[in-house]
C-alpha cells in the first residue's frame, strides 16, 4: 500500500508582528512541496536526485523579502494575473477604477493583490492523503464584490503538484489567477543550459506598457518559437538587442496537448511539465533581477538576471484596448475553479 502524502504544519517568521506558517506535504518518493501563509507562497519544491534532494524552485530566507521587491517570487496572484490598461475594469457597461501600481496600469491584483496578503492554512484530508488549503476573504483591493477566495494544494504519490483556484464574490467582478513561481531546475546560477518547449503557436502583441493590443504573432521564424525543445540561453541571447534583453511575453496556448508546456535541466534530468485548464502562459526569464533587495538563497542574497523563469498559466486577457473582460468575468455567487499542475520527473 502506498504511503499517503503526509502533511505538517510549522512556524516559518513574523511579519509585521503576524506570524507566518509554512505548510509542507510529503509523499513517499521524498518530494516536498511547502507553501507560506505569506502570499500563498511556494516555498519549496524538493526533489530527490542522487546528490540529494534539490529545491526547483526560487526563495528567500525571510517573510520580509518576498515584499521587498516587485519580483513576486513565487507568490499567488490574484484577483488579475496580468496588466490591466489604465486600471479600469469594464462590466455590465459599468467601469470600475482599480489601484494602480504600475504607473497607469494595475499589475498582478494591484497593491492590494493575493501576494500582499496573509492567508489561512491549514493541512486537510484527501484520498490521496493530506493536503495544503489557503483561504481569504479578498476585500479593499478596489476590485467589485467581497470574494472569499480557497487555493488547494496537492501532492500526489506520483509527483504531480495540484493548485485548484477556487473563488465566490457578492458582485459580478473579475478572477484570473496564477502562481507566479520561478523555476531553476539546475545547479548553475541561471537557467542558461535549460531546455523550454512551449504548446503554442502565437504570442500577444504587447503595446509599450505590456498591455496586449488584441493583435497576435506568430512565433514561427522568431525567438519566441519554443515549439520545439529550446535552449533557454540561446534563446535570451537572440533578444539581446531588445529594451527587456529576455523574455516577459504571453503565449497562446494550443489545449490540444496534455502539456502546455516543458522545462528541463540535460544535467540534473529534472524536468516540469505544466499542465492547465486555460489558454494563456506567461514566460518571464527574470532579466530585470536586481543585486540589491533580493536576499535570494540561491545566489547567496543577491539577484542575477535570468536566475529562474516563470511560467504563469491564466486566461488570456481579451481586455487590453478591447476592454473586453467577459473571458475573466466571476458572477455574483458563481463557482468557476482553475487548475494549475506541475508533472515533476527526476532521476533518484
Ligand atoms: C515584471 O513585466 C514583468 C512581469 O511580467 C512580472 O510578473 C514582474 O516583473 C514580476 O514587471
């Protein structure tokens, strides 16, 4: 009989005198996923290779610089994934003026966004053994309706990671989340010697703030191409002579494969294949990381550019100067859940 995912529950720091939990589920292969109540936050993704287990993804030491930088290191994000134009949110012919926290634009949920926040977590029951749940009642964030927010973590025995968003509001409003988690799948400092194959065929034309026109580009006969298994450096290096010097782009996803999307390391053999029940992916090679304020593990304390990527499942937005937001819409009382999974292979 297989070992069920054991779960525990222990105090990580304080911040702002709340004291912040980290959560950890365990399955029988010796893969640990860990989460802080601080922005729902993947703390942790171990997995065991034959030098011992390996952290996959980015982190910090303390509670305080996840908050120290607008990198949102492996935070939940939420109520919007995303940029919003002008932070103006348009439903039922009604406009909503949001926070804005990116000059004009309203960026990941705004200043008051699920990474801001402190959640409640618990260790729950599942079939498959114990299981992580975040919940917050989302309120003052300037977004429409009270929204009482449940994220649920999951570790199976056969290392797949489960994130289902599940979220009810008072008013009609807007839900696109996602998990902002940085991988490194490696050893080295950067992903340069990882390999990317992205399902999709088309990126989101992007205006000068990041907010997609509605317009959209074939990858064919570019860098963005990831059709195929792709060196990440080879990559970066051919947008060496753009202003972003990396990637920070949306992808347009084809739903025609189990997988949307496969990042590995030739030298660890540790690979993540993204499954997701949406049509868009964020990919950001972290080119903007700073020396200073990322008191990162990884490096030491300091940031280096291209030190992990994320990839950002979400619901296209249609918005950008269409204002169209019926893709992301939540109706009063409705129930739309997502779900974001991470398919985890090593070599023990
Ligand atoms: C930068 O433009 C990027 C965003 O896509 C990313 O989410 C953020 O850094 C962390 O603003």
């Amino acid at each position: 009989m297989m070992q069920k995912v054991r779960g525990i529950v222990s105090d990580f720091d304080e911040y702002q005198g709340h004291k912040i939990q980290k959560l950890s589920l365990t399955n029988a292969n010796g893969v640990t996923l860990s989460l802080l109540t601080l922005g729902a936050t993947i703390y942790e993704i171990m997995v065991p290779t034959k030098s011992g287990t390996h952290n996959i993804v980015l982190n910090y030491y303390n509670s305080k610089d996840y908050l120290a930088n607008p990198f949102y290191v492996c935070m939940a994000i939420g109520r919007t994934a995303g940029r919003i134009m002008a932070g103006q949110i348009v439903l039922n012919g009604q406009t909503t003026q949001l926070p804005q926290n990116e000059g004009t634009t309203t960026l990941h949920g705004g200043p008051e966004g699920f990474n801001s926040q402190i959640w409640q977590g618990k260790i729950i029951q599942t079939a498959t053994g114990d299981a992580i749940e975040m919940s917050h009642l989302q309120t003052g964030d300037g977004y429409p309706g009270e929204m009482q927010v449940k994220i649920i973590y999951t570790l199976s025995p056969d290392d797949v990671i489960g994130i289902k968003y599940i979220a009810t509001s008072t008013a009609d409003t807007v839900f696109n989340p996602t998990q902002h988690v940085y991988f490194n799948l490696g050893r080295e400092d950067t992903i340069a010697k990882q390999m990317l194959k992205i399902n999709a065929a088309h990126i989101q034309e992007l205006d000068q703030n990041k907010i997609p026109t509605g317009k959209q580009i074939p990858v064919k006969h570019t860098p963005f191409d990831f059709q195929q298994p792709t060196n990440l450096g080879k990559a970066i290096a051919e947008m060496n002579n753009t202003t972003e010097k990396g990637f920070d782009d949306i992808f347009v996803v084809n739903q025609d494969q189990k997988l949307i999307a496969e990042l590995s390391d030739p030298k660890t053999k540790i690979s993540v294949g993204i499954e997701s029940d949406r049509n868009g992916l964020v990919m950001f090679t972290a080119n903007s990381f700073t020396h200073d304020q990322m008191n990162l593990i990884r490096t030491k304390g300091v940031g280096k550019p291209y030190e992990g990527i994320t990839l950002e499942p979400q619901t296209l937005s249609k918005a950008g100067s269409t204002r169209d937001f019926s893709a992301i819409e939540l109706k009063k009382g409705e129930e739309k859940p997502y779900t974001i999974k991470y398919h985890l292979h090593y070599k023990k």
